[in-house]
C-alpha cells in the first residue's frame, strides 16, 4: 500500500469534481433514483463533512469523505477508487485512514450506507474485514431494499 498519499481536498478542485462526478454517476447506474443516497460535490463542499483525495504518483485514483452525524459519531461517505486502480489496495488504504482520523477525532462509532446488491459486494467484504456488522437505518436513512447499513464500534475495534 506504499506510494499512496491521501490528504484534504476541496471537493470543487477540478480533480476532485472529475472523481465526484465518475463516482456519481456510476452509483446512478447501479441504484434506482430513490435509493442513491451518493454526495455530490455540493453535498462533499459541507462544513460538517471531511473530504480526502487519494493520490497515487500524484494521479487522484480514490476518495472518501466523514460526515459529522448528530450524535457525534461519524458515517463514511463517498469511497470510491477509479476502475483501473480497484485491486491496488487504495480502498483499503482509504478506509484505515478514515478509521484512524476518526478514532484521532476521538469517534466512538462510524456506520456507513452502502449497497445491497452484488454490485456492491466487494465494497460489504471490505467493511465487514475490518469489523464492520450490519445494523438498522440510522440519521435520517429509512429501510430500503437496495441499502445495506453497517456500523463499526470504534472502542472495541482499537
């Protein structure tokens, strides 16, 4: 996982908004309207929301965001790795770097919404490799078939 750097972006820089855009539109493709809960540039461009950019060889080929939730705890938002980079171990990277800010931010839980379908199964395996277990809709989300809703205990994770 060496040659990444991962670092805060401004989700309207040109790059990110490339990024935002292609991760946009492929969850749009893969879930109807009504259950694509994906952030769009403006919805990344949000005080209480932490925007990242993958780097690799200074080429953008990943992202994730943490919102701030009502409770304090955090949701992961927005990970994504560019096609020709899935394999590479930029995901993974992202997600422990997520994790371990949150934990720096001293987060006692993240919970994430992803999807259902099989689509979306690389993405469940790898929450679920990092203790991430299933769990009922949470700030605002409602039951929905094509939604899968995790969350991670940040105490007995550490």
């Amino acid at each position: 996982m060496s040659g990444f750097v991962i670092e805060r972006a401004n989700p309207s820089a040109p790059e990110a908004a490339a990024l935002i855009a292609r991760h946009v539109a492929l969850m749009a493709s893969q879930s109807p309207e009504e259950s694509c809960h994906v952030l769009d540039g403006s919805g990344l461009d949000s005080p209480d929301v932490a925007f990242f950019l993958l780097r690799q060889a200074g080429v953008a080929i990943g992202m994730g965001a943490l919102k701030t939730l009502s409770d304090g705890a955090l949701e992961l938002k927005s990970m994504h790795t560019v096609s020709e980079a899935r394999g590479s171990g930029a995901g993974r990277a992202m997600l422990e770097f997520l994790l371990d800010r949150a934990r720096s931010q001293g987060a006692g839980g993240i919970y994430l919404e992803t999807g259902s379908t099989d689509d979306f199964l690389p993405a469940r395996r790898l929450y679920e490799t990092y203790g991430f277990t299933e769990c009922a809709p949470f700030e605002g989300y409602a039951e929905d078939p094509w939604s899968t809703f995790m969350t991670l205990d940040l105490r007995a994770a550490a």
